[in-house]
C-alpha cells in the first residue's frame, strides 16, 4: 500500500522589525521545512507599535525580493496591519498557523502590551488562526537559528495539540549557544515593568526634546515567570489571551451597587 504523503502547511509569517530582518529570514529558513510560507510584514522598523492599525491613511504592499528572489510582502503599515491584510486580502485561503518574528529583543512582562510581535500574533488570534510569538532576548549582535530551530519544533506541537481559541503563546528564547540553553519552561507573564526616564537634549537648532531610556525593574523569583525564566536561561513559553477583563474584579463589582449610580 502506497504511504499517504504529510500534508504540507501553509505559514503566514510577519514580525514587526521589518521584512528585511536577519530574524524573519532566519525563522522562514526553518518553517519552510514543514510547510509552504508566505511573508506579509511591515516594509520598515515597527517595534512597540502595539496593536495598531492604519485607518486614516492608504495601506499599499508590495513585493519584496531578497537576493533577487520573492521574498514575501511588504506592508507599508505596521504588524497588525500586515496579518489583517494578508487574511482578508493577499492570501486565497486561509493559513494553518501565523508565526511572528524572530524578534530582536524581549518580548516580556509589561513590553507584551508594547510588542508589535506579539500583536501580529494576536491578531492572527482574533482572526481564527492558529498563532505564535517568537523573541530572542538580545537587542546586541545576534544568532537567530536556534530560535528558529525552535519555533518550527513548537510550530508542529501547535499543529499537532491545537489552541483555545482566543489565545497564543509567547516564545522568549535566550540568546545562548544551543548547549546553554537548559530547557523549555511554560509560564505566565512576568510583573516587571519599565522605569521610564527621558533625557532633555537639544536638537542642532538649539530646540529642546526629549528621548525614552530606562530599565526593566524585575522582582520575580524562580521559573513561573517569562522574564525570571529567561534570565535562567530557560526558554519560556506563555500562553496569553487578549481578553483583557478582570474576572475576579468583574464577580466583586456586583456588591458595589453601580447600577444606582444612574
């Protein structure tokens, strides 16, 4: 009897670092192995744009070659809009999985809410696909195979388990050779958040303006937390949902009597 034939994927593939970055071309290497790929991403740089999308403006793609060959699309518009255009418009029929980055940096704790990366991969979310965010903890000189190597074995797994609907997971891989990596950890998101600063400089015409720096505060012990998790040079996995509502508030506000506000 005549083996049946694995079906073939079809990956949507977006980031919000641009489309030329080493981190996309890494990643599509890798998911080409298991499926057939197509890139829709932002034509430039778009990191913490969040989830926003272009209402108010014109949002053009066009092809984008690498070394002379197709590449993908380039979406002049940012990552959320880049996924909602590839479903609703460039692609005949619907992908199997999104998967977004490899992103240069964390994407950890509180920089969730700020993350391009990880809102193209809420918004393949929102829009029924299966969907995962990829970063690697490093915003120096960086090797985004093990990442991608990485993010192709969790793209199977997906296929293979399925999601709730609704929710994605968040992939932070350290920046470490393969052999420094001890293992893989599920955990939530972490509570670090930024100290935000901003430096008063002047421009070359003497005008003043101001330029964000600052740190992540991390108070988070052991490995049941993303940033925790990486800095134990685990890889964390975080399943995340973008409904946002605080149940436990939601059940105490039915004692607070609002509706005799009115």
């Amino acid at each position: 009897m005549k083996k049946k034939s694995k079906k073939r994927l079809n990956i949507l593939v977006s980031n919000d670092d641009g489309i030329d970055a080493p981190g996309i071309f890494a990643l599509v290497q890798e998911l080409k192995k298991i499926g057939d790929v197509t890139v829709v991403a932002p034509d430039k740089q778009q990191s913490a744009v969040g989830h926003a999308i272009t209402m108010n403006f014109p949002l053009r793609a066009k092809e984008f070659k690498k070394n002379g060959v197709f590449f993908g699309y380039a979406v002049e518009g940012t990552p959320a809009d880049s996924v909602k255009l590839a479903a609703r418009a460039l692609l005949k029929k619907k992908p199997d999985l999104l998967v977004s980055g490899v992103n240069h940096g964390a994407n950890t704790a509180i920089s969730i809410i700020y993350s391009g990366t990880v809102s193209a991969a809420t918004e393949g979310t929102i829009l029924g696909i299966p969907s995962i965010a990829v970063s690697l903890t490093t915003y120096g000189p960086a090797d985004f195979r093990y990442a991608a190597k990485f993010s192709r074995r969790l793209a199977e797994l997906v296929i293979k388990k399925g999601l709730p609907e609704g929710t994605l997971l968040n992939v932070n891989v350290p920046a470490l050779p393969e052999k420094d990596i001890k293992g893989v950890v599920v955990t939530r998101q972490g509570r670090a958040v930024w100290n935000d600063t901003f430096d008063v400089r002047r421009d070359p015409a003497n005008k003043e303006y101001y330029w964000l720096t600052g740190a992540l505060e991390d108070s988070d012990e052991g490995l049941g937390y993303d940033q925790s998790a990486i800095r134990n040079n685990y890889v964390s996995v975080t399943p995340i949902h973008y409904d946002l509502t605080d149940y436990r508030l939601l059940e105490a506000m039915d004692r607070w009597s609002i509706d005799k506000l009115h």
